[in-house]
C-alpha cells in the first residue's frame, strides 16, 4: 500500500516535470526561431545593402583613380627636388 502511493507520487510528480519541461521547451524554440528569423532577416537585408552598393563605390573609386595618379605623378618632381636639396645641404 505505501509502495503504490508513493509509486503513485512518483509518477504524478514525474509527469508534472516533463510537462513544465515540454512547456519550457517549446518556449524555448519559439523564442529561437524568433531571433534566429530576425537575425537572418537583418543579416539578409545588411548584407543585400552592401552588395547593392559595391558597383557605386568600385565605379566612384576606378573614376578617381586617373587624378590621385595624376596629382601624385605631377608632385613628384617637387618631391624629388626637395629630397635632392636635402642631401647636398
């Protein structure tokens, strides 16, 4: 008799536990799902951002480089020149 109430018990109490654990489970992997769409949502949209945005920067930057050259290559005479008066003096 003390064994099938406590066997009783044991089974109650058991049960409650797998049902707070399903419970807090399927919580669990709600909330993950939710964060995981909103990441990889967010990540998707960042990333489809700068994807679209690279042929603008590649064309503004291969637009500049002939005047970085150009004002590099004109300086470079005064550069050496300077470079030169330095050493003899």
């Amino acid at each position: 008799m003390v064994y099938s109430a406590l066997r009783a018990l044991f089974d109650r109490v058991c049960s409650a536990l797998l049902a707070i654990f399903d419970t807090v489970y399927s919580a669990l992997h709600a909330v993950f799902d939710t964060v995981y769409s909103a990441v990889y949502s967010a990540l998707r949209a960042v990333f489809g951002m700068v994807y679209s945005a690279l042929p603008a920067l590649f064309d503004t930057v291969y637009s500049a480089l002939p005047a970085v050259f150009d004002t590099v290559y004109s300086a470079l005479p005064a550069v050496f020149l300077e470079l030169c008066q330095k050493q003899l003096s």
